[in-house]
C-alpha cells in the first residue's frame, strides 16, 4: 500500500491526523506540498509570512525524511491549476489512497471539491479535523445551528472538553530509514522572519516556556503591550506548526488540570484559544464570511468613508494619536502586533477614520506574520461593530484613553515613536500642547480626527441603518 499526504496548513509531524493515519499499517508514505503563488498574492498575504512558510517547509522535510517520508515540493499558479497536477503527479507516482486536514476557507474548500470530483476516488481520499480540539460543525444550538455569539459556544465547547477530553496524536514511527531531505525554498517576495525561530521544536519550547512563566498571571499581563505577557504563538498557530491540542496537553502538564471555568488559573489563556476555534466554526457555518461579506447583513448598508489620506496616515502611523501610531510603527516593522493594540487600531480605523474594516482587514493580512482569515476577519468585524459579538455598536474605543489604561508610562509607545522621546509622562498621550511649546520644530502630526465628533458620527452611522431598515 502506498499512501501520500498532502500537507497544507498544518506543517507539523507531531499532532497531525492525517499524517498519523497514514502511518498506520505499514504503508509506504510519502508528501507533497502545493505551492500556487498566485493564489497566495490574490489572499494578500504578506512577505514575511511567505518567508516563514517557506522555511517551516524546509523545516518539515527534514522531520519527514527522518521518518523515512519524502517531501515533494509541486508548484502552480491558482487553486483551480490543483486538480490536474495532482492528477499528473499521481499518474506518474500511484497511490492507494491521499491524506490530508481539513482547511476551512471557501477558495480552500473549493479547491477540495474540485480535487474530489477530478480524482473521482482513485486514490481514495481521507480528510481529518487537524486544526481545531472539536471539528467545526459539531457544537451546535439545540436547534442545530451555529452559536452566533462567543459565550454559549464557549460554554458548549468547555461541555464537550469534560466530557471528551482532547485527542493528542505522537508523531508517527518512522516508515523506512532516513532520507536526505529535499531542500525546499518558495519562489515569490519575501521579506525575513529570521526572528521568529522555526521548526516544531522551537513552537514546543516556547509553549513550555510560555506556560511555565506566564500562563498564571496571563489574565492581568496580556493587556499591556510593553509587557511580553502573551504566547507569541500565533505565527506557528497559523502555519499549523503547533495545534491547539499541543496548547491544552501543555497547559493539563503545567497546571495537572484544565481550568474549566473563569477565575481559574490558566483560564484566560484558554479562553482565547476558543476564540480562536469560534471564528473557525464560523468561517466552516457562515461561508460568506470568507468573501468579504459583513455576519450581519444589515450593516452592508454602512457608509463608509472612502478618504485615503486618512487610510494612509493610519497604514503609516501617522494619524497623531500615539497609541495608534506606535501600533501600526510596529506592525510595519515586525509584521506583528500585540492584541490589545490590533482592537485599539481596528476601533480607531472603523469608528474614528470610518474607513471600512475590509481596508483594515487587507491591510493587516499584507503585513502580519500570523495573517489567519478566520482571526482577522473575526477581530476585524468584532471591532467594525459588523461581526458575531454581542456587544452594542456604541462600543467605541477611546483611543486616548486605551493609551493611558494600558501603556500608563508610554513606555510601547516611545519604543515605536522616537519623536516622542523626550515628552514627559505626564503627556504622553496627548503630547501636541507639550511637543508645540517644548519643541516647536517638532514632525509628530496633530491629531487626525476629533475623537468626540467621529465617536458621535460612528454611531450617527449605524443609527442610520435603522432608519433605513
Ligand atoms: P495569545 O494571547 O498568547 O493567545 C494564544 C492564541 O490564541 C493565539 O496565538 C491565537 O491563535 C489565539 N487567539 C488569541 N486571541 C485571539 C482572538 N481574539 N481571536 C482569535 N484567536 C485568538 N490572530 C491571528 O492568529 N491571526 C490574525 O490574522 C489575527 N488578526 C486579528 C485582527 C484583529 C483586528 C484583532 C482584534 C485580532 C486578531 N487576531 C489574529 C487575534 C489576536 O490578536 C492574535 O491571535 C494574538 O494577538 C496573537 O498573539 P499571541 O500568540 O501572543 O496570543
């Protein structure tokens, strides 16, 4: 028997359904990645992530060909090419039967029809859930149906977890001797993540290191961008190079439980790994979500601003309000941004420029490492006021004070804004009245928008949807 896996996002030997079943009664294996680069430029997805693909594939040839699997590298254009190189492929090197996770996007699943229908069986094919503990479409309302806000399908989740558990699957035994890996490199821009440390070993060490230091006081820290209170997993999350199971099997080693419910210790870092599973069921119940459509279809009817200066000064971090600055400073520089700041820059974007979330949307995908559909189009349209959460439209950030609550001495923000060096603690958050008489030569913009009025003319906006219904 010879069985192939087709990796795709989830680029990981440990955890892996589908790789681990192939494994199973000493087949022969081997797998290919498919490489379509322009699929990948349409989804604007950015350089760096491109960079930290390329080398995580690398990475997972040398784990495959340790276990004796090779690690074949196919390169197409779009999705819709897929089909017929993989049929080539495979009339050139038959298989029994072809394994692969699930992935969750539209175009993705398409292209899976797409596979299914030309293949028409032969091989066999087999899919697995490889990227969430509870496959999408399984926790549901009495009625059958996706929960539409997080806190009953958070409830139903932590039901299934007492009464499942989680699966953790090792790595496979090795299929035959070591094989010299291929080297692997994909073609496209790349912008480098050499930061970020590559490889499953590297996400399991900082995992372990994550919940030994930080996961007891992870509900005070996380909020405070100065602070390195969160994980920093979210790049090796979104490759698949850690699962979600490997997150709780490290947090049962650190604590000897799973913290079922609020107040228990280790239970706020949980809790945003089923944020993370929510917008993933989402994606799989609501397929519009994955084309550029609003959840709620009544604000398709919001007029959103169309100013691309004020886009501009945003992407630039030159709108005059420091915290937002500081914040698009750094994911510019490092193609990465902590939580907090990501809602405190999506507010500002929506509810301050009135600039659409899509604008906001594309724009983080093109630059962050982590870009993930599903989490960015959930915290996108969490924050436009447009998306599956529960609270009121007149939910706006103010983005002064967001900058006082959580980076009280400014300390991120001078870190990103060297023009703002010298401005006392005092001003820091509203440095203009200092920066003018201190400095008068000073380059830091005045502030964009009155934060008042454009609080007032965001709900003005929605106020009018309601009018119009
Ligand atoms: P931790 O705080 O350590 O959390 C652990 C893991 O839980 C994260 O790695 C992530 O996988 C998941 N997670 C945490 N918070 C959320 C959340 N609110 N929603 C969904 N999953 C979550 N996350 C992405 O992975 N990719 C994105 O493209 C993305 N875009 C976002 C856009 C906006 C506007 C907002 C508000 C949030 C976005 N997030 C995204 C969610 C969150 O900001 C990041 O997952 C988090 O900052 C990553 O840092 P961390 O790994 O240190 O997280």
């Amino acid at each position: 028997m010879r069985h192939l896996v087709w990796f795709r996002s989830d680029l990981r030997v440990a955890d892996n359904p589908a790789l681990f079943e192939a494994c199973v009664n000493g087949a022969t294996v081997s797998a290919i990645y498919i490489d379509c680069l322009e699929q990948w430029q349409s989804h604007g997805r950015s350089a760096i992530q491109r960079d930290f693909l390329s080398r995580h594939l690398q990475a997972l040839s040398a784990e495959l060909s340790q276990l004796g699997i090779d690690l074949t590298l196919l390169e197409v254009a779009r999705f819709s090419d897929v089909p017929q190189c993989l049929a080539a492929w495979l009339a050139k090197h038959p298989h029994d039967a072809l394994y692969a996770n699930r992935e969750i996007a539209i175009d993705e699943r398409r292209r899976d029809k797409a596979v299914q229908a030309h293949l028409k069986n032969t091989p066999s094919i087999h899919v697995f859930n490889g990227d969430c503990v509870f496959n999408p479409g399984s926790l549901t309302t009495q009625s059958g149906d996706m929960y539409k806000v997080f806190t009953p399908f958070s409830k139903t989740w932590l039901a299934q977890l007492r009464a499942s558990g989680f699966r953790l699957l090792p790595p496979p035994n090795a299929q035959a001797k070591p094989l010299t890996p291929r080297d692997i490199e994909l073609k496209g821009e790349r912008v480098s993540s050499n930061h970020w440390p590559c490889g499953e070993r590297a996400a399991a060490q900082r995992l372990a290191q994550f919940c030994e230091s930080h996961l007891y006081d992870y509900g005070h820290a996380r909020d405070y961008p100065a602070v390195a209170g969160t994980s920093g997993l979210s790049p090796y999350l979104a490759l698949g190079v850690l699962s979600p199971n490997q997150c709780l099997a490290a947090i049962e080693q650190q604590l000897g439980f799973l913290p079922m419910s609020r107040g228990e210790q280790g239970f706020a870092w949980l809790n945003e790994l089923i944020w993370r599973e929510f917008y993933r069921h989402l994606m799989v119940a609501f397929p519009q979500l994955s084309m550029n459509r609003a959840f709620k279809p009544d604000t398709e009817g919001l007029q959103w601003s169309q100013d691309s200066g004020a886009f501009q000064a945003w992407c630039q971090g030159q709108t005059g309000y420091p915290i937002v600055d500081a914040a698009m400073r750094c994911l510019n520089a490092t193609g990465w941004m902590h939580n907090r700041l990501r809602m405190i820059v999506a507010s500002f974007l929506t509810k301050d420029l009135h600039l659409s979330w899509r604008q906001g949307e594309d724009y983080f995908m093109s630059c962050l490492i982590d870009g993930e559909l599903a989490a960015n189009n959930g915290g996108w349209q969490w924050a436009a006021g447009t998306g599956a959460d529960a609270a009121p439209y007149f939910r706006v950030f103010n983005p002064t004070t967001q900058g006082e609550r959580f980076d009280g001495k400014g300390e991120f923000i001078r870190q990103w804004l060297p023009e703002l060096a010298d401005v006392p603690t005092k001003y820091i958050h509203s440095p203009h009245d200092w920066l003018n008489q201190h400095q008068p030569a000073h380059q830091y913009p005045a502030p964009i928008v009155d934060h008042k009025r454009a609080r007032l003319h965001a709900i003005a906006m929605f106020d009018a949807l309601k009018d119009n219904s």
